[in-house]
C-alpha cells in the first residue's frame, strides 16, 4: 500500500538552502526538539570529523556494526539514521526500519546509492538523502596512484627491497607520456583523472559518456569500443545500476588493446570479475586496479589479521584470493575516499541534509502544502 509520511513542500531553491547553513546555529540555539540520529558503520579515521558536524545539532548515537537486517533494531526509536557505503538498505531492512523501528530519514555517507532499494524508501515514505559530490579528486588521485603503482610494479619492488632483494629484473614500466588514457564516465571524477593525465603528463585522453561535457579535456568516441580499442590505460568512473552491470565482460576485454591496463574506482559490479581474471591470466589485460569489488561488503572494512585459520576460512572469498595472488593486481579496500578534505565535505554535506530533513519535519507539522515529486542532487528520493 502507497503510504506518505511526510507532506513536503515544494522543494527549495539552492539559495534557500545555502541560507539554511547560516541559519544553522540558530537551530543549534533554539528550543526545538534535537532529533536522534544513529550513525552505522562507524570508523575511528571518520568519528571525530563526524562528532565536530553532528553532536551540536543533533542527539547521536555511534555504532560500529554495519547495518544488516540483524542490526537493524538499533535504529529502534531514532528520527534519522545516516550510513555508509556497505550497510544494506535493501527491501526487508527499509521495511523494518520504517515499520518497526520509526526512521523516518536516511542520510547516506556516500555518492553512491546503488545499494538502497529507492522503490521501498519511496513506499515506505523514507527520506534518502547523500552526499553527491566531496572532494572528486581525491579520487581521482588514487586512481592516479593505482596507475603508477601497476606501472613502476610498485607493489613488487616494496615487497622485494623489505626481503633484501635489491634487483631489477621484471620492473620495467613504460613512459606515460603519449600513451592513452580512456575514461569511460567523465562525470566529476572522470574528468579529474582526465585532467591529470593530460596536462601532468603529457597523455592522450579518449572518453565514453552517455551526456557528453564542454570541460571534458579528451576527445569523445560516439561508442565505448573505440575507447576500448585504442587506450593503453581504460579508467571506469560510471555509477552502478541495471545498464552498467558487468560494463567489462569477455566481449569488451577482447576488444581492448592487448596488455592495457584496467583501473576500477567506481563500484564492483561495473567488472565481470570472472572475466577480467581470465583476461589476466591470458595477457589480454595487462594489469588491474581496483578499489572496490562486487562483493565488498562481506570484507572490506574488516580485519580478519587476527584470526585463526578456521576462523578467517568462514569468510574465505576464493576470487579475491586469486586475484591478491597474481602480480600484476593491485588491490586496495575502498579508500580512494579517504582524504582529510573528502571526509570533512561528507560530515559537513551529511550534517546539512538532516538540517534540511529536520525542516521538512517542521513544515509537514506545520501546513498541508501537498507533496511533491522531489529530485535535487542532494535527495535520492
Ligand atoms: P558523476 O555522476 O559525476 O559521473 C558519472 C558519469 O557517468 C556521468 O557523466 C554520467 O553521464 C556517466 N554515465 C552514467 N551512466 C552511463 C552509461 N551507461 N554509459 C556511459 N556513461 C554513463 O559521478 P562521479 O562523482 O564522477 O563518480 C563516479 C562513481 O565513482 C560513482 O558513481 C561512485 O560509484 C564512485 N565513487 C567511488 C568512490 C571511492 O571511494 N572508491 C568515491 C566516490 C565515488
């Protein structure tokens, strides 16, 4: 059954919105019941910075634990809850939140919304808000250093020199300059590694998008293969949804340059993993970098160091086993974020979206203005 809980006005304006940030200590001051927030998925690196934003405004409860639907009765009686890039907001974890727990806002951590069940937010008259852009070239930069890292075989010659090897045979990397950068996706992030590439190195730059942009500093192909077909280094910077799942599988690998290089820094699924590891394994690829990985949440973000060997095989994952077992891989566990500048624009576009959901709060106790299809960056649904 369609059920609205919240009757919105019409949305603001960006100015309007942008006021609100000044008005904020306002709402700090006044005598207006705090909201209670719940933070998932709470880590050290993150919790200060999240503190400084939130806990002036808000009532704040942190935990660590991810949301599953066995954590999902911690949000028991909180206004707001606000999550990171592997709890599960799917279907039965959006009903029970809404149906038993009360939640009533989600404010997302992250760009990336490929994990909520929006269809289920908007049933259950559930908020999504997110944070659409924070520091895009932080990333950027960590898909710059996957690239140079694989390049100069970084990861081997660390690893060598640490067991008193101090030789050079099987490190030769190639000159950046000239080569092919192919970006498919030049939305914020894309365009930054474009950027770098092109006037830091002296690259030829080649992009895919479905909405080509004027300050896109490549030349566009009209289709992907072209960009595929004639790249050195293929960087994947789409979203993940139903037309980008599994981007790369056999036919797209087949048509790239034999030896390129491919860099992942968007979602895991965009790869047909099965695929790029029989890629690898051909010399087709050459060499891959991936920061994220199609079944992450069952380990990214986890120490497993310290356990004991039955312990660490009931979270086994063999395909990311193969893949920290070949050479020519570098992993790295959804960090391309993690900057000092990136982490503070999320707590500070996070603190601003419950602020918002806090005055859409008041407004629908305040008068019956009708809802209304609601799509600014910020608000998922
Ligand atoms: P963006 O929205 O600015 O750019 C995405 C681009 O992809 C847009 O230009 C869009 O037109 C294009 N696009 C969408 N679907 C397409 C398709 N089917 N074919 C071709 N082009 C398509 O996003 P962004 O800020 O550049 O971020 C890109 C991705 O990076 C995000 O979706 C997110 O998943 C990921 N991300 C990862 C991290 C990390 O820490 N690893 C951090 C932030 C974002």
């Amino acid at each position: 059954q369609q059920r609205t809980l919240l009757r919105l006005k019409p949305q603001r304006s960006e100015n309007k919105r942008r006021s609100r940030a000044s008005n904020e200590r306002c709402y700090a001051s006044s005598n207006k019941k705090k909201l209670k927030v719940v933070v998932f998925s709470t880590s050290d690196y993150e919790r200060e910075i999240l503190e400084k934003q939130l806990n002036s405004h808000f009532h704040v409860t942190f935990l660590k634990p991810r949301l599953t639907i066995e954590t999902v009765d911690l949000a028991h009686g909180y206004d707001a809850m606000c999550c990171f890039v592997n709890d599960d907001l799917s279907t039965d974890v959006i009903e029970r939140l809404s149906e038993k727990c009360g939640v009533k806002m989600i404010a997302l951590r992250c760009a990336g919304f490929d994990k909520v069940d929006v269809e289920s937010c908007k049933k259950f008259g559930v908020l999504v808000y997110r944070v659409p852009m924070y520091d895009p070239l932080s990333i950027a930069e960590h898909a710059m250093a996957l690239i140079l890292a694989l390049n100069r075989k970084l990861m081997i010659s660390h690893s060598r020199v640490k067991s008193g090897n101090f030789t050079l045979d099987g490190l030769v990397g190639f000159s950046m300059r000239g080569k092919t950068l192919g970006v498919v996706g030049t939305g914020k992030i894309g365009r930054g590694l474009a950027n770098i590439c092109a006037n830091g190195f002296g690259m030829s730059v080649l992009g895919y998008d479905l909405k080509q942009k004027r300050e896109f500093v490549g030349q566009y192909c009209d289709d992907v293969e072209t960009v595929l077909k004639n790249s050195d280094i293929i960087s994947l910077h789409l979203p993940l949804n139903e037309h980008t799942k599994h981007f790369i599988a056999e036919k797209e690998i087949d048509s790239m340059k034999r030896g390129a290089m491919l860099i992942n820094t968007s979602r895991g699924g965009l790869l047909n993993i099965k695929d790029v590891i029989c890629g690898l394994r051909l010399g087709k690829l050459g060499s891959l970098g991936i920061d994220v990985y199609e079944s992450e949440e069952k380990i990214f973000f986890k120490d497993f160091s310290n356990l004991t060997v039955e312990e660490k095989m009931l979270y086994w994952d063999d395909t990311m086993a193969q893949l920290s077992s070949l050479p020519q891989v570098l992993v790295t566990p959804h960090q391309a974020f993690l900057t000092h500048e990136a982490l503070t624009e999320i707590a500070e576009c996070t603190k601003q979206n419950i602020l918002e959901f806090a005055e859409e709060l008041d407004d629908a106790e305040n008068d019956d203005a009708s809802r209304e299809d609601v799509s600014n960056t910020t608000r998922v649904c």
